[in-house]
C-alpha cells in the first residue's frame, strides 16, 4: 500500500510538472506576442535564388500578418522596411514558400525549392545526379526507407520482393545471412556469376558478389549488403534502362541498385528510439504418409514384387518398430526463430549543419534445431555542412557493421531429413549425442551426419564516403565524393569427430577462411545548369577512379586431440589445404551527362561513359558506352490541355543505349600459372586469351506516364527489349589445345524484354481516412535468340537457342508400361539409352508475370498496409516414389493402383527406374503460382494529449506480419521455391514493437 | 562571360588530361596466386616449381592417376587380366568387351587428359626455351624431365590411338586444327625426346625420391620403346644398362616391398602428394583392393582364368592377389592400402620397375637368339616368384616357346600395372587371337581405341580408326 501509495505520488508531481512546463511556454509564446507591437522598424535586404543558386526574379517578400511587402528583381534582390522581430513570407508559384523571422538580421538571403506538382516533390536518385518522376526520360523504380525500415529482415534487398516491376528478388532461404539473388530486367549473362547488379551505397560502389563460406549457407554465399542497418536506409532506387544505367557504362548492364543512407535533417535535436521483436516459425507442412500408410505401401511393394521383405531390403519393415511415429518436418523445422531489433538515432541540426548519428542491434535464430544465431551491431552517422552562403558543401556519412553468424557447417538439414521413413529411429540419443546404432544395424548413416559441424562467421564491413561540393559561380559547381569500403570477415569452421560414425575415424577439424575486400573511389565532378530562355540545361562531367583488392584465405587444421581445441590451430597435428588468392581490380572512367529540356515540356537526355578496366584485356582495356534518352510531356500542350482534370499528367519517354558488364573475374586474360592442389606445385589452369573483354546490353525502352484526376491515379508502363550480346563463354576447343575451351567474346546473344506497370491510386485522401493503393506487374520474357556452335560448347545441354536462360529439359512422359505399370519416357532417337538427346521436352522456369499490390490505410492514428506478391509460374513436385523406403505424399490408398496416375508400387529395381527417369520429365509439371501476404503491418500512433503528457515528439505501436497467408494450389513447402518440394525460403514473422521519438 | 569559357575549356582539358594518365591506371600487378607463364621461368625457385606442378599433376591426370579412367585400369580391362564387378557401368563395360563406342567418356578422359599433360610440357619446355634467367643445370635438368614426361605421354597415345597429332607447342592457334601424324612420326619424336632426356638428366634421385626422373627412367622407357618397334639390339642394350646400374635397382626378394614408396626395385613412381595432403594411398590401391567390410564399393576383380594361371606356389598369387570370401573374388593386391590419411606416405603408384627391364632384356635377347642369357633374364624374375628355373625344368626351350612364357610371365608379372597386358597382346600381333577367342564380337581393329567423337566434332581434320 504505502509504495502505490508514493507512485501515485510521483505521477501526480510528474503532471504538475508537465503542466507547469506548458503553461510556461505559453506563458512565454504570449510575451512574445506582446513584445512585437512594440518593436522597432529595421532595413532588410537580400537575395532569393533556386537551389542551383540561379536568382528569381518576381518573388512576393512580403511581412507575416500584415498587407506590406515587394517583389524580387531581376537578378533576384529585395529590399524593403520591416519589423525587426518580424516574420518574411517569400512565395512564388511554382516553389515552395518558406517563412524567415527576421531576427534582427539586415540580410536574409533565401533559395526556394521548386514544387509543381506531387510528381515534382521527390527527388528520385539517378546516382550521378537527382531527377523527379515528372523530369525523369529513364526508368528507375524507387522504395521508400519507411517502407521498409520494420521488416525483419537481414540484407535491405530482401525486404524488397514484390515491389518493384522488373526487379525479381529471390531470398537465399531461411538461414539468416544468405545472399538473395536479384535480377533486374532477366538473365542477361550466359555466365552465372555475370548476373549481378551494380551496388551503390551513398556513391560507393559495394562488390555485389556474394561473400564465400564453409557454413550451410555455402551455396548462396553470404549478402554483401547484410552488415547495413536497413533502418537506416532513406531510399532505395533501382536504375534499369539504358537511360538510367549507361552512365555506369560497363558495369550497368544487370541494372544498378542504389542505396541512399539517412541524413540528419530536423532544425533542432531529436532522438528516435525503437525496438521490436518477434518470432518466425514455418508455416506449412507437406501432408505426408504417417506409420501405418506408409508401411502399408512398403508391403505392398513386397507383395506386388513377390519378394520376401527381410533386413536388407526392409529394414524398416523388419527392423524398426512398427508403430513408432515421428514427424520429421517438426524436428527438422518446427523450432520458432526469435528476432529482435532495437535502434536508436541521435540527430539533430541548425541551418547549416545537421548531423545523425545511430546504433542497432538485430538479432535472428533459425527454425532448425540446434543452437544457432545470427547478431548484427551496426552504427553509423551523417554530418552535413553548408556554408552561410550556400556555396561550398561537404557531406560526410559512415556505416559501419559487424555481424555475428552461427550456423551449421555445410550439412543440408532438409531433403533427406524430410522423407526419412516416419517410423525411422532417433536421430539423437538420450544424451544428446548421434544416435549410430540403430541406423547402423539398418546399414544407414545416421542423416544428420555432420549435425555438430558448426560455423562461426564474424564480418564487419566499413562503408564510408565523404563529399565535397563549391560552387564556382552562379549555375557552376565542382563536386567530389571520395569513398572507401573495407569488409572483412573471418570464419572457424569446426568440425567434431562426434558429428560423425565413429567408424568412419574422422578426427577433429577445423577449416578457417578469411576474406577481405577493400575499395577506395574518387569522382571529381563539374555541375553547369542554365536556362537561355526557355530551355534548361543539366551538364555533367566528371571522372572516375576506382581500385579494388580483395584476398581470401583458407587452411584446414587436422587431429585435434579434443574437440575443445578445435580452433585453435597450435593444437593440430596437420594444416593442410591452405590456399590464398588474392585480386587487384582498377577501373577508370570519364562520365557525362547533358540534359535538356525546352519548357519543360521536351525533354533529351544524354548520358555517356568512357571506361577502363583492368579486368579487359590488355588489347581491349577501354570501351565506350552511352545511352540517348528523351520525353514529352505532352499534358503541358494546350490541345491537351482541356482535358484536364480527367487527364492532369501525360509523359511518353523513349531511351536507347548500351551498357556493359564487367563481371568477368579478374586476369581472365593472364596466360598465367597457378598453384597445384598437390604441395610445391605451378601449373597452366587454362589457355589465355589477350582479346578476353566485357560483354554488351543494348537498351531499348518506350514508355507512357499518365495521371488522371489531380494526379490521384498515376501509371507508368514501360516496354523494353535488352540484347545482350558479346558472352563471353568458354569457346569451344579440341583437347589437342591442351583444354577444352578458351574464355572468349563469342556472337551469342540474350534477350530480355518484357511488359512493365506501375500505378499508385489516392483511393480517399480526406483529413482523417486515407487510402492509397500501388500495384505493380511485370511481364517478362527471357530468350537465348542466338549462340553459333552450341552444341559443342560446354552448354550444349545447359542452354537451348530460341528459348529462355531459365529452363530444365526434359524427357517426354509417355504412361505407364501396360506390363509392368512402371513409367515409361520416350526413347526419341531409339538408341536404347536416355541421355540428353532424349530431352526434348523444353520447360521455361521462368516466371509468367509477378508482381504486387500494396494498400496503406491510416484513419487519424492508425495506419495499417499490407502488400500482396503474386507470381504466375510453373514448377514442380516429386515424393510419390511409392514403394521405396522413403516417405510420400499422403494418397487415396484405396483407389486401385492402375487408376491413380501412378505407378505400382514397388521396390525392384525397374521401378526405380521408372521413377528416377520421371522425375526428369514433364509429368511433374505442376501450377505453382501463388498469391502471398507478403508484409501486414499496423501501427498507432500515441495521442498528441498522451506524447505530450510524457514529453516525446511522438510515439508509435506497431504490429508486423511477414508471409501470412499464401494462396496456391502448389502441394511443396513453398511455391517461391517451385522447382524443389521440400524446399522453403520465407518464414511466417510476427514482430511487434515500439517507437517513441524525443 | 568569356572567363567562363576559358574555364569550361580548361574544365575539360583537365578532366582529359586525367583521362589519359588513366591509360596507366588500369594496369595492374599479377596477384600472388598466379605468375604469368614469362614470369614463371624467370627465377629457380618458380620454374622448379612448374616441374613439380607436372609430377603432382601426373597423379591427378585421368590417364596416369591409377583410378577410374586411366590407362592402368581401362587398358587392363580391354585385355584378359580384370574384369567389372559390376556390369552395368556400361562405358567401362565398353573396355571390357572391346566394343568402345566413339563418345565413350572414360576414352575421352584418357585422350583429353593426356593432351592436357602434353599442354603442360610444351608450356614448360618453351618457357625455358625463352628464359635468361635459369641457371644452367637446372635448365637442362628440367628439359630432360619435360621431354620425358611427354614422350612418356606419347607412347601412351601412340599405342592407343595408333596416328595422333604430334602437338609441340603451347599455342592454341597451331592446335586447334591440326591433323593425324602418323605412328612413325610420334615414334620419332618420342625417342629424340627420350635421347635428349638421357643425356641432360643425371643418374641420381635428388633426396632419394624416386618420382623424379632420372637418366635411368629415360633409358628405360626408351628400351621399352625399341623393343616395341622391334629394334631388339637397342632394347638390349638400353634395359642391360638399367640392370647393369645395381647400386640403384634391384630386384627385391621379399614381394610385399616392390611397390613401397622407393622401393629400390623402382625406376620412376608418381606419388600420392599430388592429391593435395588429405590422403596418402594410391588410387591402384582403393580402386583394386575390395574391402573386407566395404565390399560393396568394389568395382573390379581380377579374371579367373587369369587367376587360375598361376601355380600355387608362385609368390606372385600368395602376394599380389587378394581374396574376399563374401564376393568370391580374387582382386590385385599389389598395393597393400586402399585407404589412408597416414603421413608418411608409404606406397608410391609404379610406374617403371626393373623387373620389367629383364623382361625386356630376356625378349630382346630371345629374339636374337640368345636363348640361354634370356633364360637367364627370364629366371631372375621366375626365381624371385618362387618358381622353379627354367635353366632348371626346361633348358632346351624353344625360341617359339621361350618367346611365348616370356608373355606369359609378363602377364603374371605386370598385370594391373599400366595396361601391359593389352599393349603386349596388341605389338605381339595375339590380340585377335587371345581375346577373340572368348568375345565373339572381336573385330581385328579393336587394338586401337577410338578418337573421341567430341573431338572430331570440334576438329574436322581428325579422321577416325578403322572399325569406328
């Protein structure tokens, strides 16, 4: 009693005080008032000029409150009599009106922001330079920070799926850490590892190859992007044809990812303190045989086989208990991972100088068993500086990260884990060790083999980049930007003997990696704008010069005498497999943009590139690339005009262009000599070639812009065609050279083109209820048009001319043998055997069309959005091999067997047969398109009365759903995975969490 | 306003000014992992190190590694020593019915990887050929090795394929689409190679390690070679030279020790290291040995008809064949690890062994007549076995029947060893009439193996054997 007693105490003080405090502002705010009547008159002149320092002439200058004020002159001066603590109005049309109180200051000089119309107020990052959606001639799709910033989610990239056209992102799966792949527009690289975009971060181009580890996530490698704090990102834009892309010349050709971090903008301190946590668990399960189907089947095998089961051929029949159930999928993934995240932002400013400084903390688990995690502590910080005269500029910002990664060590914890037999022994013992014997006395290995095997990934990564601008004079300025990135990471892999069959006599290792890549960028820039007249002009030019170096190191340590040494590498009675590689990559570069545009109404926009890499070979090191862009807004024309308001915007907009791609590995060209695998050793690791060079996208786009009624409804369609010619593949060679091939520029061509919308609805916009809807769609369409010799080359059965990058070839299923009732495939060539001139049965992996809508609503203080992901494509199942010892999709076992499709159950060896050529053929195509709830998010904002009472700016609740509710008809794990049954890469999250900025 | 242009001019003079000294900054340095070819044989230590990139590779190389797609093991099966355990691995089934089809991958393997090693010794030999910098002696040292190494390479090729390309040179250009020399042609190149290396290498193994060629490796294969081409004078003289070095080779008594690493009855051996450290076994011996519990991974067993050759008290069968009860299957037993990750490494795979030059010595002496010192020759390797003497139970040998056991103990001497067993069926003219016998679809062009289909594909200057 008595401590409620003095808590009530100390809420009822904390009141008074609150209201003593407001009651003292007012107080304060009303002497103020009084003050100004009696205050004296003063001179006050000055200048108002355009962001770009042009001066407008015109401006009203007027006192607030009052009827008195004059107009700029031509070159842009004022000069009038005011109060000396009174308020100047400048306002224009066309720019924003700003408010000044006066101060007591003689000069006031002002720069006005243009505003037209709500496709004119975001300035949308084209990486060299800004432009709007109205301005734009290119294509670039822009994310939001805020869109994004409360999704639980790693890498930033991930958190993007479904929302822009063109851009297809595929998360790397569950595992925290993995590297999406994204690609913008398609395929353009016959070469897997020439498909990745260009990163951008603040101006620094990051390496977009995924980092290389031992852990689980090995295949898809880790995210560059993952030590970035994706809260503090402002916006991500994404530059995809030639307009947008070529001047990053040869390195645009996959399209280009910009990636803006925040800057500290507020007048005055702010803090912004957040925190949310949530959890993730599987959402689905594949409906699978339980113990007495599936050894129903088993025997039915044996019955229909006339064999006798015994322990060899039926261990699970003989030798395992016949009523034991386990449900492998919720040992394999029925954990819940637990995510939290806390950030915290310090920033703050005065008119000249704003800063921002931030921490987070993120961490991630995994639904799997076992003990692993993923931390991230990331800071970073933003100090930007104008001078008083709005001349001179320098914009520093930092981001850094270190991240955490505990996985398992390289063992798939999936596919055969999930179809084991339901009435399999344990996989662990009692005490928590590997259960050997009871696999054993089956003749099996115990399936977690490896299970302690586990990676520790430690990496930290530097991004920093330091701008300088000055303008020269008036429409002139020279700017800089300097960056440097250094990521680093460091990995133990330890591998127990107790992971695996002590039979097998594996000692203690470890396997240790380290990589590093460092880069350091100067781009000295020239900026001119003028306008003679009617007609603006935009002039860039600047120059690039860019170095690389990355190392990785790798070692394995064997014959630790305890598993506590693992690690430490002193202990090892041997290290072996060490190997180094190390590269130094110098690009060069001279860029330039001229845009004009005669009243803007006409736009031409010219970018260009002239680039050398080192990565070219010494005959071809520089190569020159440019794109031509332009626009007409034609709703400015006066015929068109009357339309309004029905039609209040409508823009066509063309580009055509050619970028390229560099992602060809260093010293391709080196006719060089590497070290063997064997001790001591150099050897010739391939046949040089001197005129080895980039590969070519040629960029053709057209477009329409329309905005109906006030802009409330806005679409964009684009229609683009991208040719990618110039591969550089293995040209095919007769041994007799030594090797099979030599990496060369070959003739072969790629082509993407496709359908893009994009549309955002002000559905309600009143003071209380908004409702905004954006939806994107895409229809894309990949094709090989040509490649001469194909069937010697090492593609032979990887590619197909005429058809997409993405396919698998297939056999074609022709029924069941009446005989046998085992499946049959066509033997096309009737040479007795199945080999890939069988496959003539062309399946495109490709996606159909995606997409997504996206709905925000927010009535007073709440708000809540949901994004829906569609995509309309094909793919495929398997698990119906019945009659194997493994486990299978739940079926009508009372249908007779001739009826169902498939095929008699059975385990002798034809049946096997049967099933693994099947499996290769077009009976498993299956619809695998889906609609997905990709993100749900609701937030409540505190009451003002309430923020106010406790002292914060403001206060927000909010709850976040990721991956809700899927729609399919797909019978897998999960329909983004079409091509693998038991494969998943989205988890259910629900996170919920609290913001209150002070 | 003129200022402003003058400075737009200078703007740009300045920005192609740096443009151009950009030229230079693109160049970069060779990173640490790779060494430019010219580079390589610019220092000692390096261009030493592109040799034992060759003897590391040898153990890598599909045809010279022992395992799934070398001569030993592909070769053996097209003659009448070993046979598949399992009849459904259809391309090495192919080998063991002499039914080779042209796209046979394994026939590939050994085409492919043996011109890769011919790649490596032309690379290296025309890097000497342009370097200053070497000192002499290990410049004329490394010529003999690389020589040797691909003429060894060639006699492969040569008695596989009958007419190869004669390929010389590293450049792509030359290769691409260079057609068939003729038997004559690579039999030349193959002993002024193996001359040259004789005369440059010295007759010691530096520490001991005998996977280094030496003079005598040299002399040895060319005694192989001139026996091959009937030139029985020479193949005398050369493997007598061999014999003659016994404070180097010997033929060792005890049988388990042969095929020990040095072992002093090897010439030249390739060594396991070249896998990388992990494991110190030789593949003959993981590939040959059927496990007593592992039995279901064994691949190949040896003929019974072959097996059942020996006599009971050849030490040849107690030694150097296996049995595994639960397979009933004799398997070859020459290397005694299957299995190991132990250091030292303790078997070497052989390649050139002195019992061999006696062999060679005793045919070659046969032929001329000299039929009692061949009986001599042919004694040391049956007395070694266990057997009794020929000067012993048959002193009066016929020439025919002389010439016809010293087949016959090469079988039961070589066998599993590099594919002797085909080539000595093959040169001796008996293929057609041994193997034929028990293989109805034998056709008398079968002793050559086809060119690979792939490779005519991308080389219409290739012709094909006879018979393909």
């Amino acid at each position: 009693m008595k401590n409620n007693y003095r808590r009530t105490i100390w809420v009822l003080l904390l009141l008074v005080a609150c209201l003593f405090f407001v009651f003292t502002q007012n107080m304060l705010a009303a002497n103020n008032m009084e003050r100004s009547s009696f205050s004296f008159q003063q001179e006050v002149s000055g200048k108002v000029t355009d962001t770009d320092g042009l001066p407008i002439s015109g401006v009203l200058v007027s006192l607030k409150n009052t009827t008195s004020g004059t107009l700029t002159s031509l070159n842009g001066t004022y000069h009038l009599i005011a109060p000396e603590d009174g308020i100047l109005v400048f306002s224009f049309l066309g720019f924003k009106t700003v408010e000044i109180p006066i101060n007591y200051k003689t000069e006031i000089n002002v720069h006005l922001e243009e505003v037209v119309s709500i496709l004119d107020e975001v300035q949308i990052n084209a990486g060299y330079y800004n432009t709007t959606r109205r301005e734009r001639t290119g294509n670039i799709s822009r994310v939001t920070g805020a869109e994004i910033e409360l999704q639980p989610v790693v890498s930033p990239l991930q958190a993007l799926q479904g929302r822009m056209a063109g851009v297809e992102i595929n998360t790397g799966g569950v595992n925290p850490g993995t590297a999406s792949t994204i690609r913008i527009r398609g395929v353009n690289s016959l070469r897997e590892e020439g498909n990745y975009p260009l990163y951008i971060i603040d101006g620094v181009p990051i390496n977009s190859t995924p980092i290389e580890t031992n852990s689980i996530i090995g295949f898809a490698g880790m995210d560059p992007l993952n030590n970035l704090n994706v809260s503090n990102i402002e916006s991500i834009e994404v530059l995809k044809d030639a307009d947008a892309t070529a001047i990053y010349g040869s390195r645009g050709a996959n399209g280009v990812i910009l990636i803006t971090t925040k800057t500290g903008k507020t007048l005055g301190t702010g803090l912004e303190a957040r925190i949310y946590t949530g959890v993730s668990t599987m959402p689905n399960r594949l409906k699978l045989m339980n113990t007495k189907d599936y050894l129903n089947v088993r025997r039915k095998a044996f019955e229909n086989d006339g064999e006798e089961p015994d322990e060899y051929n039926a261990y699970d029949l003989v030798l395992w208990d016949q009523d034991r159930y386990t449900d492998w999928q919720d040992l394999l993934f029925g954990g819940t991972a637990k995510t939290t995240n806390a950030n915290l932002v310090f920033s703050g400013g005065s008119e000249n100088t704003s800063f921002r400084v931030g921490g987070s903390y993120f961490t991630q688990g995994t639904v799997y068993p076992g003990d692993y995690n993923y931390h991230k502590i990331t800071g970073d910080m933003n100090i930007n500086h104008r001078s008083k005269d709005n001349k001179f500029s320098i914009n520093l910002s930092l981001n850094y990260g270190i991240d955490f990664n505990r996985l398992v060590g390289n063992v798939s914890l999936n596919d055969a884990v999930l179809i084991l037999p339901p009435n399999a022994p344990a996989i662990f013992n009692t005490d928590g060790s590997l259960n050997w014997e009871e696999w054993g006395a089956a003749n099996l290995d115990n399936p977690y083999k490896g299970f302690f095997n586990t990676t520790n990934t430690e990496s930290n990564n530097l991004i920093s980049n330091l701008g300088v601008s000055y303008q020269i004079f008036s429409g002139l300025k020279f700017k800089t930007t300097l960056g440097y990135t250094n990521y680093n990471s460091e990995e133990l892999f330890m591998l127990p003997s107790r992971s695996y069959n002590p039979g097998d006599n594996v000692t203690n290792q470890s396997t240790h990696l380290s990589s590093n890549r460092n880069s350091w960028i100067m781009e000295p820039q020239f900026i001119y704008k003028t306008k003679l007249n009617k007609l603006h002009i935009d002039a860039l030019i600047g120059a690039t010069l860019q170095e690389n170096t990355q190392f990785q190191q790798q070692f394995q340590a064997v014959g630790y005498a305890s598993e506590s040494l693992i690690g430490n590498i002193a202990a090892a009675k041997n290290i072996i497999n060490a190997k180094r590689s190390e590269a130094e990559y110098r690009y060069s570069a001279l860029f330039s943009r001229l845009g004009i545009n005669w009243n803007r109404k006409y736009y031409i926009n010219l970018t260009g590139r002239r680039d050398g890499s080192s990565r070219f070979g010494p005959n071809n090191r520089f190569a020159n690339f440019g794109a031509v862009g332009a626009a007409w807004i034609f709703s400015e024309e006066p015929w068109i005009e009357k339309l309004e308001p029905f039609l209040s915007f409508g823009k066509f907009r063309g580009s055509y262009g050619t970028t390229g791609n560099d992602q060809i590995g260093d010293y391709g060209y080196l006719d060089a000599y590497e070290a063997t695998v064997g001790p001591g050793g150099l050897y010739p690791t391939a046949l040089a070639n001197p005129d080895y060079s980039w590969e070519i996208n040629k960029k053709l786009e057209v477009g329409i812009e329309l905005g109906f009624i006030d802009d409330k409804i806005r679409l964009s369609l684009s229609r683009y065609r991208n040719r990618s010619s110039n591969q550089l593949v293995g040209y095919s060679l007769p041994y007799t050279t030594g090797f099979n091939s030599v990496q060369a520029n070959l003739n072969a061509t790629v082509q993407n083109s496709g359908w893009e919308l994009e549309a955002t609805s002000f559905n309600i916009n009143t003071d209380d209820f908004k409702w905004q809807t954006s939806f994107n769609i895409s229809f894309p369409k990949n094709e090989l048009l040509s490649y001469p010799n194909i069937e010697q080359s090492s593609y032979a059965n990887t590619y197909r001319v005429g058809h997409p990058l993405n396919i698998s070839l297939l056999y074609e299923y022709t029924g069941l043998d009446p005989e046998t009732g085992f499946y049959t495939v066509r033997d096309v060539n009737e040479d007795g055997s199945f080999d890939y001139q069988d496959r003539i049965i062309i399946q495109d992996q490709n996606k159909e069309f995606y997409g997504g809508i996206n709905n925000t609503f927010s009535y007073n203080n709440i708000s809540l959005q949901f994004l829906f992901e569609f995509v309309k494509q094909e793919g495929r199942i398997d698990l119906f091999d019945a009659g194997s010892p493994y486990n299978l999709f739940e079926r009508d076992l009372t249908t007779p067997e001739e009826e169902d499709g498939f095929q008699t159950i059975s385990q002798s060896y034809d049946a096997y047969e049967g099933f693994s050529y099947v499996l290769d053929t077009n009976f498993l195509k299956r619809d695998a398109s889906f609609v997905r709830l990709k993100t749900l998010s609701v937030s409540y904002s505190l009451p003002q009365k309430l923020t106010k009472v406790v002292k914060l700016k403001e206060g927000k609740i909010f709850l976040q759903g990721q991956n809700l509710l899927t729609l399919t008809s797909y019978q897998g794990l999960d329909p983004d995975l079409p091509n693998s049954t038991s494969g998943f890469r989205n988890l259910r999250t629900i996170s919920a969490g609290l913001q209150i900025n002070l | 306003m003129k200022l402003n242009i003058i400075q737009r001019i200078g703007m740009i003079i300045f920005l192609a000014a740096s443009l151009i000294s950009c030229e230079d900054f693109v160049e970069v340095e060779t990173p640490n992992d790779k060494l430019i070819r010219t580079q390589v044989f610019e220092d000692d230590a390096t261009a030493k190190s592109a040799m034992v990139g060759i003897y590391n590779q040898l153990r890598l190389a599909a045809f010279s590694n022992g395992s799934r797609s070398s001569v030993t093991l592909l070769s053996g099966l097209s003659a009448d020593n070993i046979r598949n355990i399992n009849t459904t691995n259809f391309t090495r089934m192919e080998f063991e019915q002499n039914e080779l089809l042209p796209n046979n991958p394994n026939n590939l393997d050994i085409w492919s990887s043996a011109y890769n090693m011919i790649y490596m010794t032309n690379s290296l030999l025309e890097g000497l050929e342009n370097s200053e910098k070497i000192t002499a002696e290990l410049k004329t040292h490394m010529e003999g090795e690389a020589r040797f190494v691909r003429a060894f390479t060639y006699f492969y090729l040569v008695n596989l394929y009958g007419d190869v390309p004669l390929v010389l040179t590293a450049d792509y250009s030359v290769n691409e689409l260079i057609s068939r020399n003729t038997e004559t042609e690579i039999y030349e190149q193959i002993i002024y190679d193996l001359n040259e290396s004789t005369n440059l290498l010295s007759a010691d193994y530096p520490n001991g390690e005998r996977t280094i060629v030496n003079k005598y490796a040299s002399t040895a294969l060319l005694a192989r070679v001139y026996l091959y081409l009937e030139d029985y004078e020479k193949a005398e003289e050369l493997s007598n030279q061999v014999i003659l070095a016994n404070s180097t080779y010997e033929i060792l008594d005890n049988l388990d020790e042969v095929f020990l690493a040095n072992s002093k009855e090897a010439i030249w051996q390739i060594s396991p290291i070249g896998s990388g450290g992990q494991v110190s076994h030789t593949n003959e011996g993981s590939l040959f040995i059927i496990d007593p519990i592992f039995s279901f991974l064994a691949s190949i067993q040896l003929q019974d008809e072959f097996v059942n050759s020996f006599t009971d008290q050849d030490k040849r069968f107690t030694d150097w064949v296996g049995y595994h009860p639960g397979k009933d299957a004799f398997f070859a037993y020459k290397y005694k690890i299957g299995n190991s990750s132990e250091f030292p490494i303790k078997e070497y795979s052989m390649v050139l062994r002195l019992a061999e030059q006696y062999l060679i010595r005793a045919e070659a002496r046969a032929k001329q007549g000299q039929i009692s010192e061949a009986i001599d020759d042919i004694d040391i390797i049956r007395g070694r076995a266990g057997l009794e003497l020929l000067a012993d139970i048959h002193p009066t040998i016929t020439q025919e029947e002389l010439l016809n056991e010293i087949l016959e103990e090469r079988r039961k001497e070589l066998f599993a060893e590099w594919g002797h067993r085909w080539l000595d069926l093959k040169r001796t003219g008996k293929a057609t009439e041994i193997l034929g016998e028990n293989n109805a679809f034998w056709e008398n062009t079968d002793v050559l193996y086809p060119i690979p289909s792939e490779e005519r594909m991308k080389n219409p200057n290739l012709s094909q054997n006879n018979g393909y």
